[in-house]
C-alpha cells in the first residue's frame, strides 16, 4: 500500500526546545519539567523520580497539551513520548524537542511514526557525534514521515495501541523478574562481604593495620562483623585512588584504547567500541598516572556511577575521567573481592549519598575513597569470591536469559510499528500480531 509522506514540520511545526533550569532552583511542589532520563519505552517515570520548577517561573506556552509529541535531541536521541492527559500542563527540559501535531494529524499515529525503523534510521544516520550524540529541532524538523489521511492515521494508531500494549505488558513482566534477579544478586553479594560464610579467620599480613588507618571502630554500616574482620575505607586497602584524563584524547593517528564508562560491561572491560586515541596523548596519560594495571578496579563516578571493572588483563590503554582506578594492596584485599564490596549494598548506598548532581550524577575520588568496606582476612575472601562467582553466575545467567526475551519482543514490537505506518499491514483485516 502506498503512502504520500511530508517533512515533519509540515505535519507538526517547527519543533520548540524546553527549559533550561539549574539545579539550585528546583522545588518540592511546583511544575514538573519532564527531561530525557524521564522517559523509557513511550512511558514517563514516576512522579516520585521527577523535578519540579516553581509555578510561576514556567508560562503558558512552556506547557504541554495532551497530544503533543516530545523527541529527546541529545544523549538517547530518536527517544519519543506523545503527552497524555496526565501530563498535560507539565513542561519540559532544553534537552527535549516539542511538537504539536496539525489538525489533520493523529499525534499518537505520529508518535509511531518516529518509533518506525525508518525514522530511527534517518536520525542516527545523521546524527552528530562527540563524546554524547546530539540531534537538533532543524534535523528533526526536515525528517519525512508517512502521511495517510488523517482516518487512517487514526485506524493505524488504534491498532498499535491495542498490539503494542499486549507487547509491552510482556516486557513489563520481564523487566520486573530482571529487577527480581538484581535484588537477589545484591543481597546474595551483600550477605557474603559483610557477614562471610562461617568460616574461621586467619591473621591480616603483618604490620598492615599499623600502617593504614584501617581500624574496628563503630559503624552505622557495618555491625556485628564476623571474628577476624575490621572495618576499613577503600583508601585504607588501596595504592592509590586516582581518576583518568581531564583531557580530549587525540584521536587522529588513534592507536592506543582510550577507556570510558559505556566500556565497563557486565564487570569487565570491552575494548572493541572504545575510542583510539594517539602515541603523544597515551604517553601524556601515562606520565600522569591514568594507565590502569592487571588487578586494578575501575569505578564509574559519572553519569552512571557505580559501573566497575576487574583490570584482568596486561594490555595497554588509559581510562576518562569519569572513571577511578583504584589500586588495592593485594595482600589486604583481592581485586575480586574488592569488585563484590563496591557491589554491596552499604557501599552502594553510601554511593548515592555521596552522589551529587541532577543533571550528570557524580561523586568525587575522596568522597569514594572515604567510603566504609568490611575487610575480611585475605584467605576468607578467597573463598568468599569463590562462593560469589558461583552464586553470581547462575542468577546472570537467568538476567541475559530475560533480557533476551526482552530484546525480542523489542524488535518485534519495533516491526510491527515499522509495517503498520509504512502500509505494509491493512490494520482494517488484521486480526492477529505480526510475527
């Protein structure tokens, strides 16, 4: 079936970017600003999760109407909401496009139309990138999309809503039983780093608690620690905590890995999508202490802090800034171990209260090497890791078997989208999902 098509400012005028407010002006009660981190999968998070703005410091016009449509123009760029009635008179941040569907336009038959392979394709085919992808109101304005009469339009984004929710409720039931399999995996973690497995403890390394400021005082986050064990801090167990480059990598003449956080996956280092960077900014790097060795632990302090990785092998290449090395005394505390601690969740819980920033989450090297670790004896970690590596490795498995079925339903939903609004489905005899 055929389809006339139209640029998107035809169909929805030129697109409108949103407010831009810091974060010292935010407020208990106000109006909320809807940002990108906000939106997933066409949904808007919980009110919960959101930021407000004060009611007078947003006009009329900065607010959104049911139907209109929002794209997010850097960082996940092609990412899509059609506004709901419940988010009507909310507005929304500079890093998100608006739009307003035309009269003859159905806004949610438009609103998988951006979803549509094709659309997704012409964005990121021309999508600018640096170190975040970005994707301007002009860009987005001269996209094509389909354009039916506005009947069909209707008839198409009837048929979706029904088929896409029947998809979507799917994924909601495995994303809860992978949210399950991680709160199993961190309690499993967080038992075995802070209480062991009953194992009788041996001596620490002569002279160590001497010369760190390890010691068994109270805690708030460590009570009751089995026999032998002392609380410490990361810098206690630790040759140096250090971040990378606070600089641009040369990439020209790249021939030596420069290492960032989308790098650190599932607890290690993929190395084949990372940047290159040249001879001369390697050996500025390494001159300034930002070359990771075997053993070390990575630890993302930006964006998406937390993410760490085990350094297992001897391969040459320098780590960003938002990423901390940290060396620890491997006579105190295995690199393994010291991986599962930062997992744990009083680490991770005094991570988030260290974290500072709205729109880039971050904390500072002193504020993680300030935070508080159980230290056991190093032979009961052997095992502890031992006995987590086992544990861990089962519910992973289930997780990727999850995700799996996630990725599929994805792409199936995504082809059902794609050829219902392109024609390739008469939603008028479809009785039945496409496969």
């Amino acid at each position: 079936m055929s389809r006339s098509h139209a640029k998107l400012k035809y169909v929805a005028g030129r697109g409108e970017y949103g407010l831009n407010f810091p974060a010292s002006e935010y407020v208990a009660n106000g109006v909320r600003l809807i940002r990108t981190t906000d939106l997933a999968d066409g949904y808007l998070s919980s009110a919960d999760s959101g930021i407000y703005v004060p009611q007078d410091a947003v006009s009329a016009q900065d607010k959104l109407a049911y139907g209109d449509l929002l794209l997010s123009r850097s960082g996940t760029i092609g990412r899509a909401f059609f506004v709901p009635e419940e988010a009507s008179g909310m507005a929304w941040a500079g890093f998100l496009v608006r739009y307003v569907p035309a009269p003859d336009t159905d806004g949610r038959f438009l609103y998988y139309c951006t979803q549509s392979a094709d659309f997704q394709n012409d964005v990121h085919a021309d999508a600018v990138t640096s170190t975040i992808q970005n994707f301007n109101a002009d860009r987005y304005d001269n996209l094509v999309v389909p354009r039916p009469p506005v009947d069909e339009q209707r008839l198409i984004a009837d048929y979706l809503d029904q088929e896409t929710a029947q998809i979507d409720a799917l994924v909601a039931k495995q994303q809860e039983l992978v949210g399950l399999l991680r709160e199993r995996r961190v309690a499993e973690v967080s038992s075995a780093t802070t209480r062991g497995l009953r194992l009788n403890s041996k001596n620490f390394p002569s002279g160590w608690r001497e010369g760190t400021d390890a010691r068994d005082y109270n805690s708030n986050w460590y009570q009751d620690l089995p026999s032998g064990w002392v609380r410490g801090r990361v810098k206690s167990i630790s040759r140096r905590v250090t971040d990378g480059a606070h600089i641009s990598p040369e990439t020209e003449d790249g021939r030596f890995d420069f290492v960032s956080t989308r790098d650190l996956k599932h607890g290690k280092i993929d190395f084949t999508g990372a940047l290159k960077t040249s001879p001369e900014t390697y050996s500025y790097m390494v001159r300034t202490g930002c070359q990771p060795r075997r053993g070390d632990v990575l630890f993302s302090k930006d964006g998406t802090v937390g993410t760490t990785a085990v350094v297992e092998t001897d391969h040459k290449f320098v780590v960003a800034s938002s990423l901390i090395i940290i060396s620890p005394i491997q006579s105190v505390m295995s690199s393994s171990f010291l991986n599962y601690t930062l997992a744990s969740r009083p680490v991770t819980e005094q991570t988030r209260m260290f974290t500072r920033g709205a729109g880039l989450p971050r904390i500072s090297i002193a504020n993680l090497a300030s935070i508080e670790i159980s230290i056991p004896p190093i032979g009961e970690q052997v095992q502890i890791v031992r006995h987590l590596d086992e544990q861990t490795s089962r519910i992973d498995a289930l997780i990727a078997k999850a995700e799996e079925h996630i990725a599929l339903a994805r792409e199936r939903r995504a082809a059902l989208i794609t050829a219902a609004v392109t024609g390739q489905i008469d939603v008028r005899t479809a009785t039945q999902k496409v496969s």
